[in-house]
C-alpha cells in the first residue's frame, strides 16, 4: 500500500473508520488519523472524528501540522528508519508554538529515540496551550509506517495524570487497525464483508422502523452503491428489499395467524395508517388485507 496514493487513502480510511468512531466513543475525545506529507515535512489529516467532550476540535481533512510539535507528527517519525529520521528531523523548521515546544533538531532526534522503543506519542501543551494528545503509528501487515491515529482534547479532559490509561487506549486501537489491514490484504472484501453481515443482523431486528434503517445505511463506512452491491452479491437481494420481504413476511403471518385487527397489525409494523398499509399490500399481493384474512381462513376452515 502507497499512502500517498489517493486510492491507497481511501482504502485505509474506509477500513479503519468505525475502529476510529469506537475510540471516540470510547474516550469522548476527538480522534483522528493522519499520514506523512510526500515531502516528509508535515503531517495531512486523513480522517477526524468530533469528541464528546466540551469544546472539542475538530481538525479538518486535508489539513497540515508540523511534526515537531505534535502528537501524531512525532508518532509518525518515530517509526520511521533512524537515517531517515535524523534526515528529516535536520531539515525541518522548529517554530516555537508554546513554552514546551521542542526547538532544536537534537533535542527532537533524542525524543523520537526514546518514542520508538515505548511505540507512542504525547503532546502536552506543546501544540497549543491547554491541548493535550496522545498518538500512534498504524503499521502496514509489512511492517512499513503508514499513519498515525491520535486522540486530541483540553488538558481538563485529556490531563497528565491520566495520560497513561488514555495511551493504552490509543495503542491498542492503532493494533485493532494494522489487524484490519491485515485482514483486509489478505480479503480485500474482508472488512466489507463483516459491515453487510453486520447490516443484515441490524436489518433483522429492525426492519419496521424505516427512518431506524435509512440512518444506519447513512452511517455505514462504504458508499452506499458499494454496500448495495454487496449485499446483493451474498444474500441475493437489495437492503432496502430485503427489509421489504421481512416486512411483508411478517405482515402474512400476523393476518394469518391472529385475532389482531388490521388497524392494530398496521400500527405494529409502523405504517403511518391502515390506509396506507391496506394499499402497500394490495401491491404486493394482490388482495387486500382483509381479502388475503378471510381467503386463508377459508382455506383452513375447508
């Protein structure tokens, strides 16, 4: 995998996106993944997440950071071969951000010596003041450096004192992702594969709420034609029509085998009116329901 191929990008991000929403949610601070500019110089966003935690930033995708100073460019170096390091570390310009931003190559080169062997970054108030992050590297299954996912939050709720609980978080999310791409080079359907397994499941046990659906779709980690597709391939059927069968079997069931009314049978598979779920079933079995009620029964009774 190139990183620096649009492709090789989105690929990355697609496969690794809900391991990101998970570490969000899991720690309510902004999380996000970056990569190393072609240049090596700074560092580009590649995906962000908003936190939960009051006045939480955002940073934007696409957007640039200098390395020297921040959790994720120092992540990123880090793992990179000492020669090339050093390389890099020389050939950078170090902006004095904060009173605790590093200001020379040799300081910076010692640091990244100390973060290789722990496998983690940290930037306290080195950024921006009052800003605490925590990072670290996302290695390919060939063991080459291809980003770096940081959690990102005010030092009221990203302190110091806990920066060792949240690191531990972070590591184990950053493993959680080169397990992915593994998997992923190994399958490249693999991580597709388990989102429409997963969407069945969910189909299943909430195909009567319709707008339920619609905002799980719209929060999947795949364009939608890509899913549909999918889904199509390994169960033979569109989503959105496989939630139709299941609404239309369960509707037989209940006409056929109950006392409720057909009111009572609309409201329960969440139909705006019995008007409108009397039509929706004459479309698709040709009789009313109330017809398709007394034509079962009549068989039974006969």
């Amino acid at each position: 995998m190139n990183i620096q191929e649009p492709e090789s990008q989105n690929l990355l991000v697609e496969n690794i996106l809900d391991i990101l929403a998970n570490l969000r949610d899991t720690t309510g601070m902004t999380s996000a993944v970056a990569m190393l500019s072609k240049a090596k110089t700074e560092g580009i966003v590649l995906a962000a997440l908003g936190g939960t935690c009051d006045h939480s930033y955002v940073p934007r995708v696409g957007s640039r950071f200098q390395l020297h100073c921040t959790a994720p460019g120092k992540a990123l170096l880090a793992s990179q071969p000492r020669e090339e390091r050093r390389r890099i570390a020389t050939s950078i310009e170090y902006t004095q951000l904060t009173s605790r931003t590093i200001s020379n190559a040799e300081d910076f080169i010692s640091l990244l010596k100390k973060e290789e062997g722990q496998g983690f970054s940290i930037d306290v108030s080195e950024n921006v003041e009052g800003v605490n992050c925590v990072a670290s590297c996302v290695h390919s299954p060939n063991g080459i450096p291809l980003a770096a996912v940081w959690i990102t939050a005010l030092s009221i709720d990203l302190p110091t004192s806990r920066l060792g609980e949240f690191t531990r978080t972070v590591l184990n999310a950053a493993k959680d992702m080169e397990l992915r791409l593994q998997n992923a080079q190994e399958d490249p359907n693999f991580h597709a594969n388990a989102i429409v397994e997963e969407a069945k499941k969910f189909i299943d046990q909430n195909y009567v709420n319709a707008d339920t659906i619609q905002d799980y779709f719209d929060n999947i980690s795949l364009s939608y034609s890509w899913f549909r597709k999918l889904f199509r391939e390994k169960y033979g059927i569109a989503p959105m029509q496989y939630r139709q069968k299941l609404l239309h079997d369960r509707a037989l069931k209940l006409i056929t085998n109950t006392r409720l009314s057909i009111k009572e049978i609309a409201f329960q598979l969440n139909f705006d009116s019995q008007n409108y779920f009397s039509r929706a079933f004459k479309k698709q079995f040709g009789l009313s329901p109330q017809h398709y009620r007394e034509k079962a029964r009549s068989r039974i009774s006969g």
